[in-house]
C-alpha cells in the first residue's frame, strides 16, 4: 500500500518559532504536496513540488517555504509561526500526471 | 479549472444506495471529474475519476450527465463507515493541483 507519512499528528507552537512539518512518501512519486483544512475553507494548496529541489507556489504560499531535498521527502517550513497559521496540514503524493493523489493523516498545528 | 457545487449535507439510511450530486456546468472538454472522501481525522481518499462516460469501481459508481455539466458518485450498500465528507473536483487530466471545495458531508443513519 502507498504510505505517506506525516512525523506529527498533533503540534503546539509558540509565536514566532520555526516550525518544520515532515512529510514522507514511499512509492517514488515524483509530485508532493501540502495542503492546509480550515472549517468552511475546505483544503487550500499552499505549495507543491513535481521534483527534487523543485517547487511551485500553490494558492496561499504567504508565510511558508518547502524544501525537497530528497524525492521521498517534502518539508513545509513556518519561518515565524503566526497563530492564524493554526489549521490542520496535510501532505499529499502522486506521480506525475496522475491526479490520483495519496494523503497523509495530518498534522494539527496549534501556534499559541 | 471549472467550478463545482454540491449540497452541503445529505443523510442516507444504511444499506441504501447513497446518490451524491455535483454541478460542473462550466466544464470544458478535456476536464475530468474526480470524487474524494476524507473520513473524519483522516487525508482524503481517491475514489473514482471520469470523462464523459460512466465509471464503475469496487468502491463507487459515477454518472455523467450526456452534456457533462452535472454528475452524481453512487455508493450502491452504504455502510456507516461510508460516513464522510465527499468532494466533487473538476480537472484537466495530468493537472496535478487539485482544488477542493467544501463538500458534501454525508452521513449514514443506522
């Protein structure tokens, strides 16, 4: 079975912190995503990536940075947390041209 | 990438065929319909895509109207863990950015 894991369920973070959330496929995917779920906003794609060291703004890019190093590996990186960026994260795979895409269980980041 | 509309609630009893609709009336010719799941405190879920004609799979059926502007995802048995949020995505096949909307959120009544 695709496998996309996310290194944290739950998060609580203090304003201004760095915070990183981790995301790792393993069915050699070329493309990753993250998303963030908001109540009543549905999922919002906020960066994605179709290769290693690649990525593409999505639609709510403000405030976040990716890094992907590795192709299995795809970070999303919160510079200086702000609590409007409290929300549930989700990371997402799939291969190129596919639109079948594999979700992670989430991540609930709180920024207090 | 078209819009679509989708009610914002539906109950359906257990064991019945759960029938969800989607509007997509400003889909252009090469956009597919796609349908995911996210059951509570899970990612969504892939559950069946198609162009114009009608899609069967072990989880779903689709229908597409003959001028493509509306469908309906069938889910023939429901169970209660067919109890989700359903969402109805209009895409160029190969565009790889999907945009949620909000859903349905369906809930199956014991």
């Amino acid at each position: 079975d695709v496998k996309v894991t996310q290194s944290s369920r739950y998060l609580v973070k203090r304003t201004g912190e760095k915070v990183f959330l981790e995301c790792v496929q393993d069915m050699d995917h070329e493309n990753m995503f993250w998303y963030r779920q908001d109540p009543g906003l549905g999922l919002r794609l906020i960066y994605f990536s179709y290769d290693v060291k690649m990525k593409e703004k999505g639609d709510i890019p403000e405030g976040y940075s990716v890094s992907r190093e590795k192709k299995e590996r795809f970070s999303l990186i919160l510079e200086s947390a702000s609590t409007n960026q409290t929300s549930m994260y989700l990371c997402a795979s799939s291969y190129l041209s596919d639109t079948e895409a594999f979700f992670g269980q989430g991540t609930r980041l709180t920024v207090v | 990438d078209a819009k679509t509309t989708q009610p914002t609630s539906m109950d359906c009893a257990e064991g019945r065929a759960a029938n969800l609709p989607c509007n997509h009336s400003t889909i252009s010719g090469n956009e597919y319909v796609y349908w995911y799941r996210q059951i509570h405190s899970q990612g969504p879920q892939y559950i069946i895509h198609g162009l114009k004609n009608n899609e069967t799979n072990e989880m779903a059926s689709l229908i597409i109207t003959e001028d493509r502007k509306s469908s309906t995802l069938i889910l023939p048995h429901a169970t209660l863990r067919d109890t989700a949020v359903y969402y109805c995505i209009v895409a160029s096949f190969g565009n790889e950015k999907l945009t949620f909307g909000t859903g349905t959120r369906l809930t199956i009544i014991p």
